[in-house]
C-alpha cells in the first residue's frame, strides 16, 4: 500500500493516458478487452483524465529534469515496484473490477533499458502468464535499445515518448538529461514500427500487434517562455511527421522552487490548457493549420475566446457562409458547426432547402453559428449584428476561467 501510494502519487503529473483508438475485443480463454472501454475516462480532483491504476514503476530517477517531483535531487521517498508484484497488483485489481487496464510509466532507473527490460517483463507476466487482454498503455523511455523498444511495443496498445517542453532550449535548461534528438528518435521508430506492422498484418492476419492503438506525447505548459504559436506549430509538425494520435497538454504545476522556473506560488495554467485543447483539436479534425490560428502579431491564443471564433473575427472576408450551398470544409470552420453537424447539413440539405431551426436539431450551436451563417442566403432571425456584438456575445458564452477542480472540457470546441 506504502508502494502503490507513492507509485501513483508520483504518476499523476503524467496527462497522456487516453485509452482511445485500440480495436482489440474480447477472446476465448482471455482476460478483459480493450476495445470501447477506457481506463482513463474519468477525472481526477485536478481535473485530469487519470486511469484507475496508473502508475510507476518507480519514481527512482537517475536523471535530474528540474521540473519533475521525482528528479534525482529531490527530498521524497522513493519505491520500485518487482515485475511480478505489479503484474500481480494489475491482475488482481483488475478481477475485483478496480480497473480496465493499466497506464505504466517509469522514472529513469539505472538507465533506460534498464527500466525498460522491467516493464517489459510486467507485461510479459500480465500478457502472457495471466493472459490479460485488456489495455495498456506503456512510456517508452528516449535512449532505450530499439529492440527493446519493439518488445515493449509488442506487449502493449499505445505507447508515448514525452516531448516533455516546447523547445530544444527549454530542455536544455530544465532536462539537461534529455534532448530533442533523443526524444524524437523512439517517436520516429514507433511510427516506422506501426507502419511496418500494418503491412505485415494486412499479409498474415495472426501477425502479432505493435503499438496498435498508435502513439501520442505530452508537453509540459507555461514552465518555459515558448508561445502558443511555437506550440502549436510544434504540435503540427508532430501530427504530420510522427502520425501521433493526440499530443497532451500539461499546464505547469509548481513543485520546486528554482529560479528557473515559475515560482511556486504561480498558478497552473489551465485556461491556457484549455485553449490549447480545443486548438489542437482544430488542427487534428477541423482542417486549420497552426498558423491560420496564430501568426507572429498574434502569438497567443485569447483566453476570452474559443480559438474558432477568434479566427473568425479575425476572417470576416470569408463570412457569411451559407448552409445551404458552403463544401464541407468551410462549413467546419464556422464556429458552432462540428464535424458531425457539418456532415449532417450536407446529407440532409439534398433533400431539400434547410431552416435554421433544422441546423438546431442537426447539433449546430446556434448561439455562435449565428453571426456567421446563413440560410438560404437568410440571415438568423431577430439577428442584429456588428463585428463588436459578435465579438462581445462569443465573449459572453464563455467560461470566465477554469479553477483547479473543475472539469477541462477536452471536446471539440
Ligand atoms: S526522467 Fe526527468 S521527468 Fe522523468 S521521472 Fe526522471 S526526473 Fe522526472
């Protein structure tokens, strides 16, 4: 119990334990299922999506990054968890309905391969002596043998490499351990391995799995000075180049004092998050590109607006858009029309001509869509509208600010 509460304790800075994208269903003669289930569909006192069992190996780190609790030079105790003990402590939790799967990370023990043989052998047992089938989501270590870094992603569903900080300098000044180079080499085999995997299962179906569930990161915000613009334009860049499924947020929480970083009365930055959030999710499903969102005048996202509507008070040349004859794709970019609502418009308007209140019941938030749509080249009724009132009313809807407790909505915006 003393291991696992310092094992857990120290996991819960990590954001990046989304159980989504895996397929793996139930079988024969096997234990749990990965598929449409998640361990990490709930939210934690601090308003993180948190697995049930998500923990460490150990929080014995080698390295020194000066914003992590568990760095070498910090006064905390420290655990290490055997293979089988954690295995066992999965296994077990598991049957008694604790959990649906497990979120393993490590601290740098010895040395990354080091830690990483050990996690590998936990899932060795889970997998192949207690045959479990559940999910799991395992931290490759940046530095780890590649071929260890294959068996570890042949035992698991997803698999991330932290980016850790915006910038190859703010790594430089907190985690001189670490650096780009390293961190982007596992993220680039990873990708290879998947791409491999693909072929080889698409040749021989009983092909085993590599990182099936695909691999994403997490960056740490507001510890160094990078702005919105470089985070997203990193962010993009890690889309395009690495095929990651989600990049993870993770507003800076002080805990050390250090002239290097934010002192530690400094708030996280969870508005900050939250925008960041909900312009990734623009990069990832609405077709914008990070510059379309920010550019070197504006390089921050506004906190008092969602990033849609900003660029679209910052665009009126491309509105009013017409629901009844606008593509797809420019009806994504309206604020308030979704991915799905945008879908629906488009099916349901070749069976005739659309209302506003068809949009309504098709998901469309009128209370933003409205100064920037049309209807049959009919603006919303009773609309009276000036850039000023647009911008003050999408102000209004709004949350004032997100406190440490509330849920951060990770939904499209
Ligand atoms: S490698 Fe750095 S971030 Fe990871 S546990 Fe060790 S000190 Fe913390």
């Amino acid at each position: 119990m003393e291991k696992l509460t310092i094992l857990t304790g120290a996991a819960r800075y990590d954001a990046s334990c989304s159980s989504s994208g895996t397929e793996r269903g139930p079988k024969a003669g096997m234990l749990g299922a990965a598929a449409n289930m998640g361990c990490c569909h709930s939210f934690s006192a601090d308003g993180r999506c948190v697995s049930l069992l998500k923990v460490l190996l150990t929080n014995a780190c080698t390295y020194d990054c000066r914003y992590c609790v568990n760095r070498r030079s910090n006064d905390v105790p420290r655990a290490a968890f055997e293979p089988r003990e954690l295995a066992e402590l999965t296994i077990g939790f598991y049957r008694r309905n604790y959990i649906e799967g497990l979120f393993l990370s490590s601290a740098v023990m010895k040395n990354p391969d080091y830690t990483t043989e050990r996690m590998v052998e936990t899932l060795r047992i889970l997998r192949r002596e207690y045959r479990f089938n559940g999910y799991i989501h395992a931290k490759a270590i940046p530095g780890t043998d590649p071929l260890l870094l294959r068996e570890l992603g042949l035992l698991c569903d997803r698999m991330s490499v932290n980016i850790e900080l915006p910038s190859e300098a703010g790594l430089r000044r907190l985690a001189p351990d670490k650096s780009k180079q390293a961190i982007l080499l596992p993220m680039g085999r990873i990708r290879d391995g998947i791409t491999e995997n693909r072929d080889a299962v698409a040749r021989y179906r009983r092909a085993p799995r590599f990182v099936p569930a695909g691999q994403s990161t997490q960056m740490i915000i507001g510890a160094t000075p990078e702005s919105d613009l470089q985070i997203l334009r990193l962010s993009q860049g890690l889309y395009d180049r690495y095929g990651l499924k989600r990049v993870y947020y993770s507003a800076y929480v002080p805990v050390t004092e250090n002239a290097l970083l934010p002192s530690m009365d400094t708030k996280p930055p969870l508005l900050r998050e939250h925008r960041l959030y909900q312009a990734d999710w623009l990069l990832r499903f609405y077709g914008f590109r990070a510059e379309e969102l920010l550019d070197e005048r504006n390089t921050h996202l506004d906190p008092l607006l969602d990033p849609k509507c900003g660029w679209a008070l910052r665009h009126p040349e491309q509105f009013p858009v017409d629901a009844q004859t606008a593509d797809y794709e420019t009806l994504l970019r309206v604020p308030g029309v979704g991915v799905r609502s945008a879908r629906r418009i488009v099916s349901v308007r070749r069976t005739g001509p659309l209302h506003f209140e068809d949009l309504k019941k098709m998901g469309v938030v009128l209370k933003r869509a409205q100064y920037f749509l049309l209807c049959g080249g009919r603006a919303a009724p009773g609309l009276r509208m000036g850039p000023d009132t647009a911008r003050r009313s999408l102000m209004l809807l709004e949350p004032p600010a997100l406190s440490p407790g509330e849920q951060l909505s990770l939904f499209a915006p």
